[in-house]
C-alpha cells in the first residue's frame, strides 16, 4: 500500500499491518491517529530489534499484526504472535524484543481510569 495521508485512510478498508514497512535495522512507526483521547501508532521493528523498559502513564493495548516478539511486563515475559493482544497497565515497567521481524499496533487511551 502507497503512503497515504491520515486524512486519506479515513473511511476506508485496510490492514494495518500493510501501513508500516519493514526497515533493516531498526524500529519504524506511523502515527495513525492522535488526538486528546489518544492515539494509534503502527510500528514495524527487524529482528532483533527493541524498545528498552520503561513506564508510561496510561493503559497501553498492544495488538501483534505480524511476526514474532517477546512482551516483558512488570518481571513477567510473554512470548507474543500475529493476532495476539496485550494490555499494558499504566505505569507497569514494561520492554518489546524482536524475536522475528514483528509489526504491532499501540493504542494508548489517555484520561482517567475506569471506575467500575
């Protein structure tokens, strides 16, 4: 799929995982939305590659588009494939490793918690 502007995948059909291309070495992301409420971030990552542990603020879903990773969350590993989903909760220490090229999506909801 061409590089379509946000504004142009608006009301449209496609997989997410053909919105972000693999690239050798490193880690790649597009934004897809963000907004006040929160965002949707694509990222595609090469073998090997990661993002070191760390905390964020909010509730984090991660959802494995392609491939194979591994999920460190809070001293527990989860070893994590295509269709799988994962709720990060706010403020967990948290790291990704590539164990195969992997793409996924991250959809971080900002605002209060949910009082049930």
């Amino acid at each position: 799929m061409t590089r379509e502007s946000k504004q142009e995948l608006l009301g449209r059909v496609f997989e997410m995982k053909d919105l972000v291309e693999y690239q050798t070495g490193t880690i790649a992301s597009r934004m897809i939305i963000n907004n006040k409420a929160g965002s949707i971030t694509l990222f595609s990552f090469d073998k090997d590659e990661g993002i070191s542990e760390h905390t964020a603020p909010f509730d984090a879903v991660v959802t494995i588009l392609d491939g194979e990773c591994e999920v460190l969350v809070a001293g527990k590993t989860y070893e994590m494939t295509a269709g799988q989903t994962i709720v990060i909760p706010a403020n967990a220490p948290h790291a990704l490793s590539a164990t195969s090229r992997f793409k996924m999506a991250l959809v971080m909801i900002r605002g209060k918690e949910d009082t049930e």
